[in-house]
C-alpha cells in the first residue's frame, strides 16, 4: 500500500511562511490524486488543498485561498505545500492524503494518510 510521510511543519510567527513536504512510496504516486488536510485541536479534520494527478485541477479551502499554493513533483513522488501569510487559526496538524483514482477535490476518497506533521502560528 501507499506510504505517506510529512515534513516541513514547525514553530512560525504569523505572517512568516512554510513549505509542506510529503514523500509518498509504495504505489504509483503520478496516478494518485493527492490532498492536504488539517486538524486544529476541538476541530474536525478539514479540506485544505487537492491537486489531481495531472496538476491541472487545483482545490483550495475558502480559509487558505490566496495564502496557500499546492503542486507535485511527480519524480520525486513528492507534494507540497506551500504556506503564506500565515495566521494563528492555521495553527493544527497538517496530513497529505492520496486518492488512487480522483480529482484531488475535498470530496474525494482519501484512502492511504500520512502521520501528520505539526504547524503551530505563534501570534
């Protein structure tokens, strides 16, 4: 099965900036429509970005829209996101989220998780 692994979170003051990593193994990541969610704790886990396969759909959460850029490297089986402008609400556990056969949508059926990585916006 896929294997997913986060990286890139940290301790960052608001305003500042962070690039998300995540390296998937073990399936065919370039087919994968792949997904960015996040947990705050009290909160359920939420849609943040998705990008399909091909790179050409892109899916943004109204609350990081503007703020926030997602795109693969599918040589590297890798995507990422990257985070501007950050505000203290961004503060949670960010997890990447593979859909074998989707559109990258916060709809779509996310069956293989990443451990999480922790983003905390110091205000």
């Amino acid at each position: 099965q896929v294997q997913l692994v986060e990286s890139g979170g940290g301790l960052v003051q608001s305003g500042g900036s962070l690039r998300l990593s995540c390296a998937a193994s073990g399936g065919t990541f370039s087919s994968y429509a792949m997904g960015w969610f996040r947990q705050a704790p009290g909160r359920e886990r939420e849609f943040v970005a998705g990008i399909k396969w091909t790179g050409k759909r892109l899916y943004y959460a109204d609350s990081v829209k503007g703020r926030a850029t997602i795109y693969r490297d599918n040589a590297k089986n890798t995507v990422y996101l990257q985070m501007n402008s950050l505000k203290h609400e961004d503060t949670a556990v960010y997890y990447c989220a593979a859909d074998p056969d989707g559109l990258g949508s916060g709809a779509g059926a996310y069956d293989h998780w990443g451990q999480g990585t922790q983003v905390t916006v110091s205000s």
